[in-house]
C-alpha cells in the first residue's frame, strides 16, 4: 500500500450541520482513511464549523469569511493541505454517497497512476444509472459532454482509460501537478472549473484517468437552474472559450452557445428569475465580465 499522504477537500455552503457531519464521519470511517479532512466554510452564517472539527485531529476548518466561491474555496483547502504535507487532493462534493472502500480504492489508483489526475465512476441516486464515466471538451464548440451520461451501468462497457475530462464532483489531484498548473481558476467563480483545469492539464503533458474502480453516488436532486446557478452556466463557458479556443474559431464556439447550449439550458430553469439571471450571464460572458457577481453571493 502506498504511504503517500492524502488530503480530502471538501468546500461548504448550503449544507447543514448534520448534513456535512455526515460527510465527514463517512469518510473518517474508511478503512486506510484519509490523512486529513479539510473543510473550508464559505457560508459565514454557519457557525457551528469548529464542531467539526472537534471530531477528530484529522479534521482541520477554514473559515473563509465570506461565499468566494467554489473555485477559490477550493485553492485554499488544496494551499493548506499542501502545507501540512500532504501529496494529493482528493476534491470532493459535500453531496456525494461513498462506499466503505472509498479512500482504500483511491489509493490503490494513485499506486496504478502517480503522476495522474483521477476521477472516478459517479452514478446517479438509483445508482444504476451513470452520470459520469469520463468525458470530453470541444474547445471548437465550447460545450462539455459526459460518457454514457444517464445510460443504465448494465448496459455500457465500463474500463479504466485515459479522458480529456475530469469530474469537479471527484478529483485526485497530485500536489505536484496542481502547482505546476496553478489550481482553479477563481474567475469563474463556481461551475465549468474541471473544464477548464483538464483543458490546462492536457496541455501540460498530465494524464487525465477515468478509474471506474472508484464510484460514488452524487446526490444532486434537481436538474433544474436557480439563479445562481443559471448565471455562472451562462456566463462560464464564455471564459473558457476566450482560453481555450484560437482566436480565429471563436465566433463558431459563440455561435453554438446560443445555436445549441442556450436552448437545452432554457428548458431547466427553475423560474423566471432564473431566466433574468441566466440572459445576464451571456451578456456578461460576452462583455468579459468574470469574477464574483456580488448581486448573487
């Protein structure tokens, strides 16, 4: 068994006390557990993170002070987590299922690809139905997909391979390779972040591993937008483009956003503040205006 010291990530805000208790006591249960759990708060409502703590020494809590996102949430988790030590991190949603084996299977990958970044098979609540098992990103069209996206498990061939996509629900990161690409980008806020930190990785030489040996259940319950979330959705991918894309194919990566992504996203809006939000995100993707959108957060 590998000795690497491993650092799991795990940024608050929408959770409860009992809900994110949950999380940690699930993971702290692990057999070859975790060797440090951090937790980095952005919802300065909640005050009850040093209880948390008090759990166990592996157990360490950033307060943040404020919602500044979940990209630079993250960064300081992963900051911390390297200054204690450690030599990967494993970025985790709070509203995730894992298994017994999680952290053991995690290592087991890391012994198999040390130099890799993994994600791991990620099912839906029924867990016979995947939501992720790999994926791809078209700089020329500016959209991301996901492989066998809602196909039932017993139906699609499912190995360990090479992918252009990482999962931002799950990702093993090696210390070494987040610091050479320099973390997530807090432009964005919240959302299209794996997107962007596979495309960066991919052009750095790291291999990107879809390690089906690994699975979790993501518990996310609506398919449907929110305000918040309908505006990073609009606006992120614009950023990505404006990065990713050569100058000379861009109008064609705008235009698929409004020829294709922008009707398919229409339909999953919660309401219409959701719509209002959703419209100014693509005139500010447009305009070039990243960052954190105080109106919402």
């Amino acid at each position: 068994m590998t000795n690497h010291k491993i650092a799991v990530v795990i940024v608050l805000y929408g959770l409860s006390y009992w809900e994110a208790r949950r999380i940690v006591c699930r993971i702290l249960s692990q057999q070859n557990s975790t060797d440090l759990l951090v937790l980095v708060n952005n919802n300065p409502i909640a005050k009850w993170l040093k209880r948390l703590s008090a759990i166990s020494p592996r157990v360490f809590c950033i307060e943040s002070g404020a919602n500044i996102g979940y990209c630079a949430g993250a960064n300081t988790g992963a900051d911390f987590a390297s200054g204690k030590g450690a030599d990967y991190v494993c970025f985790l949603n709070p509203d995730v299922q894992i298994g017994i084996n999680f952290i053991d299977s995690l290592r087991q990958s890391i012994l198999k690809h040390p130099k890799s970044i993994i994600s791991p098979l990620i099912l839906l609540e029924d867990k016979k139905t995947v939501w992720y098992a790999g994926g791809w990103y078209s700089p020329l069209f500016g959209y991301s997909r996901h492989n066998f996206y809602r196909k039932k498990i017993a139906n699609v061939h499912i190995v360990t391979r090479k992918t252009e996509l990482a999962s931002g629900c799950c990702m093993v990161v090696p210390v070494s390779v987040r610091q050479k690409l320099g973390g997530l980008d807090s432009d964005l806020f919240m959302y299209y972040d794996d997107q962007d930190f596979s495309q960066r990785a991919m052009r750095m030489g790291v291999d990107i591993i879809f390690d089906p040996e690994i699975s979790i259940v993501h518990d996310n319950q609506s398919s449907k937008f929110n305000s918040l979330q309908a505006y990073y959705f609009a606006r992120n991918p614009f950023l990505l483009i404006r990065k990713h894309t050569p100058a000379i194919y861009r109008p064609l990566s705008w235009l698929s956003q409004f020829a294709v992504v922008l009707p398919r996203n229409i339909l999953r809006l919660k309401d219409v503040e959701a719509g209002r939000w959703y419209f100014i995100g693509l005139w500010h993707g447009v305009t070039g205006h990243f960052g954190r959108e105080k109106r919402l957060s």
